[in-house]
C-alpha cells in the first residue's frame, strides 16, 4: 500500500526562551546545517549561540504567533488536510526538527498498512541544509524502524512547470492589487561552501553566477542554479522586464561566505535608485514561516520605509492556496497510479 510523507523544517512548541532553546540546539546541532566537525559545532552551538540566541529567536517568534499555534505548523497542516481531501492515498505530515518528527510520520503511515511512501521535502529547491537532512534522517529511521518500507523520493522541482504555474498564479493575485515599482525574489541563503558540496562533478561551481547559467549534471543538486532558474521561470510566465525584478538571499549568519547579494542590503538601497513601492517574494518556502513573516513582512518592511520607501508588500508564499495543493494532489495520484 502506498502514503505520502509531507515533510516541512519544524518549529518550538512556543514562542519563549525554554522552548525555543532545545530546537534551536537540534537545528543548529544538525551537521547539515553548520556543517564543521562536532566539536567545533557544539562549541559554537552550545557555548556561544545558545547563550544569546533563544531569547531573540523567542521575540521574534512571539511577534508571529497565531493563537492557533506556530504560523509554519498550522499552514502545513491545513495544506496536508486540503491534499489528502484530493487523493485516496494516505498523506501524513512531518517535520524535521521539533515534536511533529519523521518517525511519527512513518509510524503513523505504517499503522496504516503504508509499505511504499513517497517521501516529500516541501522544498522546491535542493539544498544540504533542507532537503539532504530529510532524506538521511528518513533514511535511517527506515533501516531502524520499518526495514520493509519502500521510498520514492520527491526530488527538487523547482522548473516542474504546474509548480511555476501554481507559484506565478499565486504571487500575480497579489500583484494586481499592488502597483509595484520593483518585485525582488528573496530566497533563504546558505553558506557557499554547500553549494561546492552538492556539486557532484566536483569542478562545476565557481558560485560566479556564470556556472549557473551553464548547463551541468551539478544543477541537479545546485541550490544557486535552482533558485535563479525559479525566478527566470516565473517572471517568464508572467512577463516581468528586465530591470523591473532582481534576486537576493537573506537569512545569513556571521563570520562565514554566504550567497550573495544579502536581502537586507539591497532593500535599503532601492529608495535612492527610485524604487518607492517594492513587492517581495519567497519561493525557497511553500509555507509562510519565521524568516518570511518576521525577517521580511516585518524587518524588511520596516527597513524599506526607514530608508525612503514609500510602499511595501511581503507577498504570501502558495501555503494551502487550492492550485498548489491540487497540483501536489496531482502528483500524488499520478505516482499512485504508477
């Protein structure tokens, strides 16, 4: 019998110091993430971020809570029960750090009869830090626990073309309501020492922006290549000119080589080149989140008007939006099927 897993990034049971603590220790700890040996990690987790961080983490998170809960739990939850009302395959959801864990997501597949899943990183594009992790993790739950189970692997599908449809629909309802000087496709950064990682040919990535628009097997697994290639599709399909769009990567940490250019610095420089009503997009997330919510409708915002911006609009990622989950439902009945 077949069933999907449905896994997002995770989120504190609450948004206070005590609870954000242990799951920033489990993020930050995953050597996906900070991917240095253990000990330099647990130095640099557990003897420096873990003393400051919680506390911020927790401010932040408490100016985006919903009464419902965590703003990434609930959407992803909506999302997985509008899916499984458009399929007869059993979907489950998971998260990969917090409570809401893969093994229970396996477990719960498993009581149902579920040999053969389709595991699913809701991540349209690749990367160690999302995707990797997931499918390790999953991995060896497996071998563990449920060494009868099959899985298919929903590979990045960032070009797939009902998602850049579903996406491009999502982000132009907005739009049309909004008379933007400038749209800006920010992405979640990562450090670019991952981006030589994931090159299975080893030689392909310079990180030059060149190797991007190069063709190469290294794509298959290159977050840079698949985040601009997103922003290329979508501003095809709805037309954008030149010049009336750009691409930045936000979310960085401290002290490390991260994808450039930074959010944050390229917002605060639009107003003096004329940009004075700027629209923001986030498609390395399907659901509305910390980073999109807090980091971007908030803090973006806030430093847009401060340096002369007149209008700003965080738009919406395609959360449980009726053409993204029926194009996921899609793909689940054709996999069903298969």
């Amino acid at each position: 019998m077949k069933g999907v897993l449905l896994v997002n990034l995770g989120s504190p049971e609450s948004p206070t110091p005590e609870a954000v603590k242990p799951y920033l220790d489990e993020f930050l700890m995953d050597k996906y993430v900070i991917d240095v040996p253990f000990l330099l990690r647990a130095l640099l987790v557990r003897g420096i971020i873990l003393q400051t961080r919680p506390k911020k983490s927790a401010a932040a998170y408490a100016k985006i809570w919903w009464d419902e809960g965590s703003p990434l739990v609930v959407i992803s939850q909506r999302m997985q029960k509008k899916v499984q009302g458009l399929t007869n395959t059993p979907v489950a959801l998971a998260m990969r750090y917090g409570t809401m864990t893969i093994l229970k997501g396996l477990q719960e597949l498993h009581d149902k009869g579920v040999d053969e899943v389709m595991l699913f990183p809701l991540y349209p594009q690749h990367a160690m830090a999302s995707t990797t992790t997931i499918l390790v993790l999953a991995e060896e739950l497996r071998q563990k626990h449920f060494p009868k189970m099959k899985f298919t692997i929903v590979p990045a599908f960032y070009n797939k073309p009902d998602y850049i449809k579903s996406l491009a629909n999502s982000i132009k309802k907005h739009l049309d309501s909004f008379e933007y000087d400038h749209l800006l496709f920010s992405y979640h950064g990562i450090p670019k020492r991952h981006i030589r990682k994931t090159d299975i040919t080893k030689s392909h990535c310079k990180i030059d922006r060149t190797c991007c628009s190069t063709p190469s097997p290294a794509h298959e697994f290159c977050y840079s290549h698949q985040c601009y290639e997103t922003t290329k599709l979508v501003v095809e399909y709805l037309g954008i000119p030149e010049g009336k769009y750009s691409q930045t990567f936000q979310s960085r940490l401290a002290g490390d080589k991260w994808l450039t250019p930074y959010t944050d610095v390229e917002v605060n420089k639009m107003p003096e080149k004329g940009i004075r009503k700027l629209a923001v997009v986030t498609p390395a997330f399907v659901s509305d989140c910390l980073e999109t919510l807090e980091e971007i409708a908030m803090e973006a915002n806030h430093q847009f008007i401060e340096h002369g911006g007149e209008a700003f609009m965080a738009i919406p990622c395609m959360n449980d939006g009726d053409e993204w989950c029926q194009t996921v439902g899609n793909w689940i009945n054709d996999w069903a099927k298969s």
